[in-house]
C-alpha cells in the first residue's frame, strides 16, 4: 500500500493514523498532568503557576481523545514510514528550554539562567528544524515574535512567576524602572527585531500552477 494512502483494512481500525496520533496526543496530556502535578493551579480570580499548563494539558487530551476516536469510526489514512527527525529535534528544543529558562544544576556546574528572553528563541528556533523546509532566519522571526507575546501574556497580563531575562538584562534600564516596564520595552524591541527579519528577508517565489497541474516555481 502506497505511504499516505486510505486504510482499507477489515479490523476495528479504520484510520490508523488518526488513531496512532490521538494515542500520542494523549500520552502527552498524561505526562503533562502528571509534571505539574506539584503546580498550585490557583483560582480563576488569582492565577498560579499550574493553571495554564493544566488547562492547556487537558485541552490537549480532549483533542487527542476525539482524534482517536475518529480513527475508529472514519476511515482515514494509513501509516507513513516513521521518521526520527521530527521527534529527535522536538525533544532537543524541549531540553534546552528546560536547561536554559532558568539555572540548572549539572553536577558541580550550573547552566545559564537565560530568561524567556533566551530559552524562548532558542526553543522555536531549534524545534523549527523538525521540518527539512526550516530556514534559520524564518525560524529566529517566529522565536522573537512568539517569545514576545509570551512575555507580555504571562508576564504582563496573567503576572506568573516565570523568570522573563536574566539580571544582566534588567541592569541595563535605569533604576527607576518598573519590572512591568522593563517588560514591555524587551517585548517591544523583541517584536521589532522579528518585524525586521520578515521585512528585510527574501520573500519565497509563489509557485504558479497551470491548468495541466505543473508547479512553474519548482522548476
């Protein structure tokens, strides 16, 4: 059977990959629930540092479990061949998220407390490479932008204690500064480095197709 063709098989599983892919949706969820267990969720009126995640991991599970469920009732696509790359790079960028947001200890050494400012880019940006089409100054605008939005949502609006940059950051405003107002300033400058890239950057050709079905880009 060709890769990514319609399953036709006789078993109770009529959609593989939707089936594999809401297992793995759930799995997740469960893993989720289960490292922030130790997370005070809060209340709806005082948020704390587990409710996001939860919510969010909940979410996730929810989606998962429909997904699965659909691959039992509607018939949908068979399994591609399994590639290492995309789950090899995901898990690289969740590990140096986790090393890089805030001091880790490694036996008598201790990795750099970078901030969102820091662990935000480098996550998108190394994760973004999971696909072959990746380009490195693509990637860098979408960690800029989304790590901006991040600090302005966590840090400004829901106020959860995430360390948003390093204290080398911070002594660079002046002292009469706020931390909301050094916090706007880096999201801001954030933003406009990534608005820079996309502007000054080659933009992709659109490939053009005719009426026989032929990509005139590719050529």
């Amino acid at each position: 059977m060709p890769a990514g063709s319609d399953h036709h098989g006789g078993g109770p599983i009529r959609g593989p990959r939707s089936l594999v892919g809401g297992l793995l949706l759930v799995g997740l969820a469960a893993l989720a629930l289960i490292l922030t267990a130790d997370l005070n969720p809060g209340t709806l009126r005082s948020m704390g540092p587990g409710m996001v995640p939860r919510a969010l991991a909940i979410g996730l599970g929810l989606c998962g479990l429909l997904l699965a469920g659909s691959g039992l009732v509607r018939r949908g696509q068979a399994l591609d061949r399994v590639s290492l790359r995309g789950p090899v790079v995901i898990l690289l960028a969740v590990a140096a998220f986790a090393l890089t947001i805030r001091p880790f200890p490694l036996g008598g050494l201790a990795t750099p407390g970078l901030g969102l400012i820091g662990a935000g880019p480098l996550t998108v940006v190394i994760g973004g490479f999971a696909s072959p089409e990746a380009r490195l100054r693509e990637n860098l605008a979408l960690g800029l932008g989304l790590t901006a939005f991040a600090m302005l949502l966590f840090g400004d609006l829901l106020n959860l204690p995430i360390p948003m940059f390093p204290e080398a950051w911070a002594d660079l405003f002046p002292a009469g500064w706020s931390q909301d107002g050094r916090l706007r300033v880096t999201a801001g400058l954030l933003a406009g480095v990534a608005a820079a890239l996309v502007l000054a950057g080659p933009r992709r050709a659109a490939a053009r197709v005719d009426v026989a079905g032929r990509s005139e880009g590719a050529r």
